[in-house]
C-alpha cells in the first residue's frame, strides 16, 4: 500500500500520510509522493480545497525518518525537506487544510505550520524537538513567531518541548480542537465546504497576499496587487448577480 493516499470528493482533496507503523514519518519516497500530489492538487482545476492528514492514532507525522539519515545519509542530503515540502504546500495558493489526528512533530509541526488552516484532536502533541537532535527546525523557526507570540516561539524551539493541542488552541497555533477523529473530519470538511462556496480566484488572491505580505510593511503592501486580477473576472459579474437574484453564484474559475 502506498505511503502517501490522495483522493478527491467532489471539489476536497485529500491527501493522507499512510505510514502508521512508522508514526508516519517521512522519507525520501513519501517525501517525493508528497510533492507530486502537491503538484496535482495545484494544477487541478476542480480541486478547490486540500485536507492533509494521517493514518492512526498516534501520529500525524513523527517528523523526518531519521532511522533512513542513519541507514541512507546521502538519501537524507540529497532531499532536504526545509526548502521543497513546505515551501510547495504554501505555493499551491489554493487553501489547505491540516486536520492533526495524532502527535505532529518536527517536520510534522512545520506541515502544519504551512498549513492555512490548522485543526487537532484532543489531547495529542505538536512541537519541534529538532534542537534535542541537533538540527535546525530552520522552515520552524522562521514562521512559527509569525503565527505566535515570538517569545512563546522561542521558548519552544529553544527547549524542543512538545505542548499539547489544548495548550496550542490557547497560543493560537491550532484554530480548533476535537475531540476524536471523526469530529476532527467533520469539522475539515465543513470548513472546506464554506471555501468552496466563494469564487476560486478570488481565495487564490487572498491566499497569495496574506503569504506574500506577511513580512512587508503596512503601508507598502497596500500598494502590491498579488494574484490574479479578479475585479476584471467573470467570476465577479456572476457574484453581484448572483447576489442580486437571491441565488448561489455558478463559479467558473475565471
């Protein structure tokens, strides 16, 4: 059975981690599947919204397989995560979603943290333990104190300590906690069901200025006009009309 599953429901992608006896832990082939499956779900048309999540209980994702560092080090170097998996989950500019069913850790937090949205089920664990290994946490430490109150993000990249998913709805780093793997599901799906009721362009725009204009002054990224041009869209002339006749609009992607 393949490591990675991914499959559609009408206009929801789902991609699935699919390693359970190995925590789900990520190496070089899943690593690859990863972004292929990136590459579809961006490039699809008819899929408007990703779920990302993992197979069993105990883990989202364990964070790199350092067991395949160990076993196949030239594999390791060779496909580093830090500049392809999450940099490719942010620039698909359509919405992700992350859905936490277990513990999200190292490069399984930073998922997450590249996520747009981030859901988690009671009572599991996130965090970047990568300064008790000895690595970098660099994708980490880069965004977790844009999402987070930076001294908090400190502390938990400076002491590798993983804190719960009630803890993490508290400091912001989740946006929801369940309490078991089907409301987790539930509550992915109903959200991605809102995203799909709005025009494509419009959240591929709203998408591509909030990632884009994270780090840009105020005033300077008011200026910026990111993503496609939806003022000049069908899309828009159907939304005031839809909106006029009282009916859902009939997206068409452009």
């Amino acid at each position: 059975m393949s490591c990675i599953q991914y499959e559609k429901k009408g206009e929801i992608a789902y991609l699935t981690l699919n390693r359970p006896e190995k925590r789900n832990a990520i190496n070089s082939d899943m690593s690859d599947l990863l972004l292929e499956y990136l590459e579809e779900y961006k490039t699809d048309p008819q899929a408007r919204v990703l779920i990302i999540t993992g197979n069993g209980e105990k883990a989202f994702c364990s964070g790199r397989d350092l067991k395949e560092s160990k076993e196949n080090p030239e594999a390791f170097r060779k496909k580093p995560l830090r500049g392809r998996l999450f940099n490719a989950i942010i620039e698909t500019y359509k919405p992700v979603i992350t859905a936490l069913n277990g513990a999200a850790v190292g490069a399984g937090c930073e998922i997450a943290l590249a996520s747009d949205i981030r859901l988690a089920r009671s009572g599991i664990l996130l965090g970047m333990p990568e300064a008790k290994r000895g690595m970098g946490a660099t994708f980490g430490a880069t965004i977790l104190p844009k999402l987070i109150s930076p001294s908090y993000a400190a502390r938990m990249l400076y002491t590798g300590k993983l804190i719960s998913s009630e803890e993490a709805l508290r400091v912001g780093l989740v946006d929801d906690v369940l309490a078991d793997q089907d409301q987790l599901m539930a509550k992915a799906e109903e959200i991605a069901l809102e995203i799909c009721e709005c025009a494509p362009l419009s959240v591929q725009r709203i998408k591509e200025t909030i990632w884009k204009t994270m780090d840009v002054p105020l005033f300077q990224a008011l200026q910026l006009d990111i993503g496609p041009n939806v003022y000049e869209s069908e899309d828009r002339l159907e939304g005031a009309q839809a909106f006029l006749e009282k009916r859902k609009p009939v997206w068409k992607g452009r």
